[in-house]
C-alpha cells in the first residue's frame, strides 16, 4: 500500500493504513515552526480582511520588493509563486523533454514536476555509508550529459547541507558544460542565511535558487514561495505563471514575515537545540542519526516499518521514507516541535525502541 508522498495531514495516513486516528494526534511528519506564524501576522489580520475585496497584484507585490530588498538584488531577478511546488513547476517547463540530474533522497516534487514535462531523470543516489554526503565524484561524471542537475541544501530529507566548496565545484563544472543548476534553498533560513548561494548568482546566470516561506514563519495555508535568478529566467517564469498566481493576502503576509528578524533567530535557535537533544538521544538508543543542519533529522532503528506502526497507534506521525530513493523505507524522518512535544517524542521511543 502507498503511503502518501508527503508529511502534514496525518489523518490521510491513517486513513490510507485503515487505522482508526485517536483523538489526540502529534504530528512530527511536516517540518514548520512550532512557534506558529510571527504575532505581526496575527496583529495584520483585521487589516487583511479588509483586503479581501481588492484583486491582488499581478507581480505579487508587496512581497516580491520585499524578498529584493531583503538579499539586496533587483527586483527583476525576483519571482514570487503560489509556494514552492509552483515553482518547481514551472521551471520544469524549461526542460521539457531534455535530461535532468537529481540527487538522491530528496524531495519528491523534482522529479515528479520533471516526469509530467517528459524529462529524462539520472538518479544519483547519495550514500548512506557516507552520511548521504553529496556524491560529487558521481555528479561530475554525468554533468556534461545533462541539461539541469536538481540539487537540495540544507537536504530534505536528510538535512546534510552540502560543504559550499563543493557547490561552487559542481555549479563552475556545470556552467562550462552548459548545464543548468536548480538549487533548493527551502530549509537555508533555518541554517544561516550567509549559506544561501543568493548574492553569487550575479557570477553564476546559469543557477535559480528556489525559496520557500512555508517552513520558517509556519505558513503553510497562504502558499507562497519565490524564486531568485538571472532577469532572463525570471521573464519566463512569469510568462508561464498564471495572472495573479499570488493572493494579495500571501503576499501582505509575505512582506510581514521577512521583517521578522528576531522571530527567525529565535526559531534558528530552537531547532539547533532540539535536534542536538533528539540526536544524542536517538544515537544512546543504538539508531543511525543523520547529520542535520535544518529542523528536522533522519533516523535508522532496527525496524522502521514497525516503530512508525507502533507510534501511529499511539497517535505520534513520523515521516515515512517509503517514497525516498536510498532510504526506501528503512528511515524516519522527525521534523522538530515544541519542547514539550519532542520531550513526549522521545518518552514513546524510549520505551518502543528498548522493547524492538
């Protein structure tokens, strides 16, 4: 039985296991904040209503001047989607029917954005031996065959960011073979924004980096993402995009988010600190423990299959890895909560892990 491809609505697992859900249900699968959407955003609403009779504008402003200003580039290299799964779309379309590299584990919606354009896909699959470091060695022999190699840093859904080093390699080598590179940044503000590859792209024409606003200020619902590249790309992006792709209300709330400099610090902070606890934890327990840079990590116990069971019946939901070359099930994938939450997380898996 397929499980879905992503994490959020838990409800949908239960449902597709045939399991009744409890009543109670902790929700460890999808990765945003725990802290909920900044208290500017809350404070905006009465404001946001009042909108909702005006049409939005067709660039999705106010947010897209927002995003130039915030990495200090023109708002001509700017476009702002319907999310991040828009995006993906959408640049898809420009390699339609060419040969795409994707690294695997990684997000699901490359490839399946890819397979509905008629893109040949290369699987590179990243070693679990190795931690799931990035396979230079293996990307450089198949560069020159490619049209757009896909790559995922900090990775979803390892969070292994990529050395910059090896980046700057494998997007020089690209360039001279004329291959595009597509760099998803989604999980970078959860790092440090001095890792996004955003302020070099004026030497690289040839790299777009696609952010998402999702994860960092827990906005799921409003859908909304942007992407940052060479005026040139951007122009074609927006060609493609439907008329108002971004509601007025995604992209007020958008421009909001990216003044919160202390929310995002605070959020950094938190994750650093959960993911260390929940790491040393899980390794004293005898699990394999990925080395995450991001809010979330993967794990291997003995029997994922069986744990992730055991913890549905519980009304706990980790993210399967069903759906993730290299992984193939044997994974588990914790996206980071309140502190109250992880520390329950970590009572349950306790006891089933003893006891496996």
């Amino acid at each position: 039985m397929q499980l879905p491809e992503h994490g959020a609505n838990p409800r949908r697992v239960y449902e597709k296991l045939g399991m009744t859900p409890p009543s109670r249900i902790l929700d460890f699968s999808e990765n945003c904040n725990p802290a909920g959407p900044p208290r500017a955003v809350i404070e905006l609403w009465p404001d946001l209503v009042m909108r909702l009779h005006a049409y939005p504008d067709p660039s999705g402003e106010p947010f897209l001047s927002k995003v130039a200003s915030y990495h200090g580039v023109p708002n001509a290299s700017v476009f702002a989607g319907n999310g991040a799964a828009e995006i993906l779309a959408l640049i898809a379309e420009r390699y339609r029917g060419q040969r795409a590299i994707v690294v695997h584990p990684t997000f699901s919606e490359y490839e399946a954005t890819l397979m509905a354009k008629g893109v040949e896909i290369e699987r590179i699959i990243a070693s679990e031996v190795d931690g799931f470091k990035l396979p230079v060695d293996a990307i450089l022999e198949s560069i020159s065959q490619a049209d757009v190699l896909y790559l995922c840093t900090p990775n979803n859904p390892t969070g292994v960011l990529p050395e910059c080093e090896d980046l700057r390699t494998l997007i020089r080598k690209a360039g001279e073979a004329g291959c595009e590179v597509v760099l998803d940044e989604a999980f970078i503000d959860f790092v440090d924004e001095s890792k996004s590859f955003i302020p070099e792209l004026n030497e690289v024409p040839h790299v777009i980096v696609v952010r998402s606003m999702t994860k960092m200020y827990a906005v799921p619902g409003i859908r909304l993402g942007y992407a940052v590249a060479h005026p040139d790309v951007i122009a074609e992006l927006k060609s493609a995009a439907p008329h108002w792709n971004v509601n007025g209300m995604a992209a007020a709330i958008g421009a909001v988010c990216l003044g919160e400099e202390l929310y995002r610090e605070t959020a950094i902070r938190h994750a650093a600190e959960e993911c260390l606890k929940m790491s040393e934890f899980l390794r004293e327990l005898g699990c394999t423990v990925t080395e995450s840079a991001a809010n979330f990590l993967s794990f291997k116990p003995r029997d994922a299959g069986k744990l992730y069971s055991d913890l549905l019946a519980k009304g706990i939901v980790l993210r399967h890895s069903e759906n993730f070359h290299g992984m193939d099930g044997r994974w588990l994938r914790i996206g980071m909560k309140s502190s109250a939450e992880m520390e329950e997380l970590r009572s349950e898996l306790a006891g089933a892990l003893i006891n496996s």
